[in-house]
C-alpha cells in the first residue's frame, strides 16, 4: 500500500511544476515516527 508521502512525492517529481496548496494534513504522530525510524544512522 502506497502511503500519501510517497504518492505526493509521485507527483511532485513527475510534474515539478505543480504546486501543493497545503501538506499539513498529511503529518501525524504515525508519519512523523515512520519518518524517523527511516532515517540512516550514523
């Protein structure tokens, strides 16, 4: 399943142009701990 970061991230890279009126709603306590745990250690 296709999280909505990863869809957004579709479309901004096919169109570069595009511009997105608000992200906001798309961050949560869920989103922002995946977002985290992603990242690289170093």
């Amino acid at each position: 399943m296709e999280t909505k970061l990863l869809r957004i991230a579709k479309l901004a890279k096919s169109d570069p142009k595009m511009k997105f009126a608000s992200l906001a709603h798309l961050l949560n306590k869920e989103a922002l701990v995946q977002c985290h745990l992603e990242l690289p250690t170093t």
